[in-house]
C-alpha cells in the first residue's frame, strides 16, 4: 500500500445519518478560527486526538476524535448539557512528520447539535464506518484540488490488524479516482484513475 501516493484531504464525518452528499445546518455550525492547542493520546486502547478550538465566534470548544470509531465528541459534555458533534469537515495532511498524529488532522468546521435531533428512527445504531467518513476535497503532488461531487462506490475491507476504507469518487472535473482510507495510520491514498465506463449507471 505504501507505494500509492498519499493524499492531502478535507474528509467530511457524519457520526449519526448516512448522507449521500454533504450538508450543514447553518443554525448549528461551527466556523473555527484556530486551534489552540491539541495533543494525542491512547485511552484505553484507543488512539483519541485531543483539541482545544477557538471558532470564528470566539467560542472555545474542546473536541475529542477518536480514530478507531472515526467520530467527533465533545470532550467536556457538561459544557454544551444535552448537545452532541455530529458533522465535521476536517483536514487530513499528507506530512506525518508532525508532534502528533493531532497535529495531521485539523477540525475546520463542525456542528453542535441537540440530542433530540440525533435521528434513531431509521437506525437503531451510528452507521458503518465507511459511511462515517467520506472524501470531500483532495490533492496530490500530480492532481490539483478536485472536489468530489459524489460518491460512485464505497466499502470496507479488513486488512489484518486495520481496515481500509475504499471510496471510488465523482470529481468535478468529471474524472473518476479509488482512494483508501487506512485507519491504522490516518492516511488517504490514492489507488487509481478509473475510467468512467466501468459504471453502468450514475
């Protein structure tokens, strides 16, 4: 796998509905404006990214990501009572010589929503992990900033001790590209160029 170039990407997280495309609710966006400090560490076993964000409203929001399950938590609930992360746009980098695997991810925009919008009607539990995560803009020393309009094919494979996470993407260049997400190391790697008459239907 490591011969794959890795990807820098904007990766789009949604812990409790399985949409199709990205979406935001304005009324509970969070625009960030820094990040004051962040570190990394394993609780209990899990690898958790740690951070303390200032947003453009000069709120301080303390924000816990834990890798293993790839959603975003509140790491102080009693400070947002009966609120909860939901969706997140976040920026994975491609350079891992970095003081923490905190330091490669960075949360640039978020929602704190309500517990009584947390949708459980449809599910009675958080959707997959590949639909947890999924690629919204991405670069590589080769290919320019592509948005990925929509998401033609998406599965999980285990690998061993990790899993990956395979997207096949719509870009709005019209171009098609695999990527992989391994969740061991936080990297997105570009698989391929796939050409677009190998799906039948759009």
């Amino acid at each position: 796998m490591n011969k794959f170039p890795i990807v820098e990407m904007l990766a789009f997280y949604c812990r409790y509905e399985r949409l199709r495309k990205p979406a935001w609710r304005p009324e509970f966006v969070r625009q960030m404006k820094r990040v004051r400090s962040c570190h990394s560490k394993i609780d209990g076993g899990v690898k958790k990214s740690y951070y303390s964000v200032e947003t453009q409203t000069d709120e301080i929001v303390n924000l816990v990501y834990n890798e293993e399950e790839l959603i975003w938590m509140l790491e102080s609930p009693d400070a947002f009572p009966g609120q909860e992360v939901d969706r997140v746009l976040a920026l994975i980098k491609r350079h891992k010589h970095l003081p923490s695997r905190a330091h490669r991810i960075v949360p640039y925009r978020f929602e704190i929503i309500p517990k009584s919008l947390v949708n459980r009607r449809v599910w009675d539990t958080e959707p997959p992990l590949v639909n947890r995560v999924q690629p919204y803009r991405f670069q590589t020393g080769k290919i320019p900033s592509s948005q990925a309009v929509n998401i033609a094919t998406r599965h999980l494979e285990n690998v061993m001790i990790t899993k990956h996470l395979h997207y096949v993407v719509e870009t709005d260049r019209s171009r098609f590209y695999h990527l992989v997400f391994i969740m061991d190391e936080s990297d997105w790697r570009l698989m391929q160029e796939v050409d677009e008459q190998f799906f039948f239907v759009k």
